[in-house]
C-alpha cells in the first residue's frame, strides 16, 4: 500500500472525473481546483480510496511518470491551481520558483547552479526544455546561462 500522497506512477486516473473537479480557465491562467482541499489548500483526488494530491496528479496527466524523489512545485504560488504549465518538478527547483515566476534573467541565478545546470547539459541527456522544467527555468534562461560560458 503506497502512503498518503505518494508516487504516482503507473495510476490509472478518471480524467473525466478528475477535471470535473477544475475550474479550467484560459490556457495560461491558473486552473483552480474546485472540490476537496487540504488545509493548506492543496486540492484533493480520491483513487481507490487513497487521497492524491490533485497538482501531482495534473502533472501526472499532462506529463507522465516521474522520478520519486522529486515534488511537484508549482509555479504560480496558488496552491489549489492545476495547470500543468504552472508546475514544475522540484529540488533545486523549488529554490528557483520564484526566480522563474518573476521573470529574472540568467544573471540572478547562483554561479554553482548555473555551472551545475550546464554541466548537466553537456552531459548529455537533456533538452533545453527538460532542463528548464526540472530546474522550474524557461528554457531560454539555460540557453543564456550557455550563452555566458558555463
Ligand atoms: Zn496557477
């Protein structure tokens, strides 16, 4: 029995019940969750009796698997909101969020991080999208951290 709120991997999840439960608005604008809440407002989905947070499963839905270790953030700072475009995986991430939410540029980002991130990119394996969605960046912010010489 997995734990409250935990991986979401290989889930089958109602989709059509699942958004019946959103208010989606505009492709862009955040897509409140409209059912049950948890105190810090984090919407709520039951699969087989086992309570799931409702973002995680967005990302779940939109996105596919992911790792375990790995939270979903969201980018917005609403917390009910289920917008996929609004969320992010999360680490180092969740350090970044706000960076990302306000539009800051390569320059604010901490010298080790943007070292670490093209390090990461040099490596190999990655996208400038997968990078930027795991590092809660736009993808153009890693091609300017490349730009600069990382
Ligand atoms: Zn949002």
């Amino acid at each position: 029995m997995k734990p409250h709120g935990a991986t979401v991997d290989n889930l089958i999840v109602d989709t059509v019940n699942f958004f019946s439960k959103v208010d989606v608005r505009g492709e862009d604008d955040c897509h409140p969750w409209v059912a049950g809440k948890t105190p810090k407002g984090y919407g709520h989905f039951y699969i087989n009796r086992v309570a799931y947070r409702a973002h995680r499963l967005a990302y779940y839905i939109a996105y596919g698997p992911y790792p375990d270790h790995l939270g979903v953030l969201h980018l917005c700072d609403n917390t009910s909101c289920v917008n996929p475009k609004h969320l992010t995986l999360g680490t180092q991430a969740e350090n970044m969020k706000d960076m990302s939410a306000k539009g800051r540029g390569a320059n604010q980002i901490p010298h080790e991080l943007a070292a670490e991130i093209a390090a990461k990119f040099r490596a190999g394996g990655f996208s400038l999208r997968s990078l930027g969605r795991e590092y809660g960046l736009p993808h153009v912010t890693i091609t300017r951290i490349l730009n600069k010489g990382y």
